[in-house]
C-alpha cells in the first residue's frame, strides 16, 4: 500500500523551528481569560444599575377625603395673628425703663418704656421761658400803647382848644400806630413760643412708648441702659424695637391648597381644625377668603380661614390640620383619596399606582371611580397621605429605589 507523499510531507517539522508556538501559551490564556470576566462584570454592573439604580421620579401626596366625616379635601397650616407690631420709639434715646415681660397683656396707649429725658426736660424748660419772656414783652407793649392812645386822647382835646399845634396830635397818633404794630409782633412771638412749647411737650410724651392696641407681649427686645431708635443705626449697639405685641383677637389659619385642589374651595365653606397640639380638640371655622394669586414654586394657593370661636390655647405659629367640608344640602362625591390621572397605571383590565416608601416603589393595585378634572376617586386600595408616582417611568420595577427629584405639597 502506497503512502500519500503529500500527507507525509505536511506532518514534516522543519529544522530550527520552534514546535511550542503551535500551542497557545499558558500566560496568554490566562490574560483572556482576565479580560473576559472583567467585560462580564461590568456588563453586570451596568445591567444591576440598570434594574436597581436610583430612577429619579416626581412624586405627589394624596390629599384624604374622608365621606365619613364629609370632607372635600384635607390641608395643612399654620396659625397667624392678622395684627402684630414691632413696637420701637418715635426718638432716639437711651432707655431708662422697661415696664414689660413677655406673655403681658397690655392695653392700648398703656406704657411699656421710658427714655432718658434731660435733654428733652431742658429744651423744654428754655422754650418755657422764652414763652414768659414774651408774655410779658406783650404785657408791656399793651401798658404802653393804652398810655398813648390816652396822650392821644388829650392832645386832640387841646388841639380843639388852639392849645397846640396839629404836630404835636400828628406825633400822638404815629406813636400809637407803632405801638400797635409791636403788640402784633409781640402777640405772633407769644404765639410762636406757645407752638414750641407744645412740641416740646409732645417731645417729652414721645420718650414714653405706648401700646398701639391691646394685645399681649410675645417678645421683649431691649432692656434699661441700651439705646433705641425708630430708624437702623448700623452696628449692633442701637435697638430698633422694644417689644412685639400680637392681637390675639386678630388670629386666624393659613394654609396652602395644591392648585389642582383649588377648585374644592369655596368662600365662607365650613371647615374643621384640629390642632398638632391637640389631636382630639376640632376647631370649627369657615373660609374667609381665596388669595388670588398662586406659588409658582410650590404650585399651590393660599387660603383664609377664620376660626368660629377663638380660645387661649390657639397661639400664633402653630401647626394645624384644616379640613374642608362638604357644603350642606350637596351629595358628598368625595368617596375616597383623589389623586391626578397621571399617577394611574394601567396592566389589562387592573389600574395600579406606584406606592413610595422609604425611598422605594411598591406596585399597588387600586380600584378607582369616575375621573372630574384631572382627579380619579380611589375607591380600594389607598388612604390619604401615601405618596405616589406621576408620570412613571417606564424602566420602574417593584421594589426600585427612587429618587424624589420634585415633591409637590
């Protein structure tokens, strides 16, 4: 049997050449190897972010609206006071009492200090004396010309009598019209110093400061020694104000409405409160007024309420829970949380929302009622409060950290 020359031929090493270069060396698979796995985790990488990164969304807080207690929508705020004053001096001045504490009831025009008054009580005492010293300028100006006119009197008697000469009347009569005009020069100084004297006065009224109405004092700003001023000297060594007094008749609520909620309220519309620091006390009280203006920052509107019957424990800046009611005579629609259209999802036949808590989603399934305005009423599976995802990302899973780029109240 004859061998195949060329296949012989082909399985020929030729001299000098290196028979380990037909096989891949150790080192160099080990290097592919390498780089293979490093290319697998980072795809890894990449593929876990992709799935369990951070998804940045928006996010809005359902307003409740309980049909058991006939609320339309649900609002927080705080308590203010209508009238409150930073009470300061007319004049600058060193103050030398302060017939203060915080929490005193005060009356209108009731004195709450007293500034240093010796330059005052001086200038006063000057313009004092000048308005004596005119006082009897015009004393003598009056003795003098009732002794003329009577000299005047007399010389016409005599002239009559062609005892005298017409010269010596003509001389009676200008010493009279002098005398005259002096007593009114002398009458406008008297006039003028009495002008002085009176601002003088009112000078001295002026380093006490009063009480511009009644009201309680909820801040004492200066003490006996410092000095005070109506207008900001520069520095920190001169006070602007003394007290600050609230009008406690003056309280009322204010709160921010979500503007997609506006439409829920109404002037005069009743309301109930209920204090954070009374949970079970309900304030009544009724809407006095919509501001017409909104918050672009925060997209909402501020809202007026007035409370019913005020009470001593309702103090300024406090936090407060408003519900507003359903007018009386109207069927309650407000059967569950509203929550705007586009925090919906839809899977089939089921409507879902995507629940936020503790920086993650949880896909919950919710069944919803008629939609008005942008607004579908949650009729199972939602309560008020919760957080929810608008306009979701597609790439949201159950379980997915978020990130609450935009949080609208």
């Amino acid at each position: 049997m004859s061998l195949d020359k060329v296949a012989l031929e082909s399985l020929r090493i030729e001299q000098g050449s290196d028979p380990e270069r037909y096989r891949d060396p150790p080192a160099r698979r080990y290097r592919w190897l390498i780089l293979g796995g490093v290319a697998a985790l980072v795809v890894a990488v990449l593929a876990w972010r992709q799935l369990n990164g951070a998804v940045p969304v928006q996010t809005v807080t359902v307003e409740s609206t309980d049909g058991a207690d006939g609320a339309v929508l649900n609002a927080s705020g705080y308590v203010v006071a209508r009238r409150l004053a930073t009470v300061s001096s007319k004049v600058t001045g060193r103050i030398t009492e302060v017939l203060f504490e915080e929490g005193a009831k005060v009356e209108a025009g009731q004195v709450l200090a007293r500034l240093d008054p010796a330059t005052a009580r001086a200038e006063y005492d000057v313009v004092a004396k000048s308005l004596l010293a005119a006082q009897r300028n015009l004393t003598e100006i009056e003795v003098r010309l009732a002794d003329a006119r009577r000299t005047l009197d007399r010389n016409r008697s005599i002239f009559e009598r062609k005892l005298v000469a017409q010269s010596v009347v003509d001389a009676s009569e200008a010493e009279v019209a002098a005398l005259q005009a002096r007593l009114g020069a002398a009458g406008a100084e008297v006039s003028v110093s009495r002008s002085q004297l009176a601002l003088s006065a009112q000078s001295l009224q002026d380093l006490e400061v009063r009480a511009p109405f009644a009201g309680v004092v909820i801040s004492k700003d200066a003490q006996p020694g410092e000095t005070v001023s109506p207008v900001s000297a520069g520095g920190g060594f001169t006070r602007t104000g003394i007290a600050t007094i609230v009008d406690m008749d003056s309280r009322e609520i204010e709160v921010d409405v979500n503007e997609a909620y506006i439409n829920r309220v109404s002037d005069d519309q009743k309301v109930e409160s209920v204090l954070d620091a009374y949970p079970d006390w309900k304030i009544p009280g009724h809407v006095i007024s919509i501001v017409p203006t909104a918050d672009r920052q925060k997209a909402t509107v501020r809202v007026r309420i007035g409370i019913d019957q005020l009470d001593p424990r309702i103090l300024p800046d406090m936090g407060i829970k408003v519900s507003f009611l359903e007018p009386a005579g109207v069927a309650s629609t407000a059967a569950g949380p509203h929550i705007p259209e586009n925090a919906l999802g839809k899977q089939g036949d089921a409507r879902f929302v995507w629940l936020v808590r503790d920086g993650k989603v949880e896909k919950r399934t919710v069944k919803v009622g008629d939609a008005k305005d942008g607004q579908v009423v949650v009729l199972e599976g939602l309560q008020g409060g919760a957080t929810l995802v608008v306009d979701a990302p597609r790439r949201l899973r159950d379980g997915s950290a978020v990130d609450l780029k935009a949080k609208e109240q």
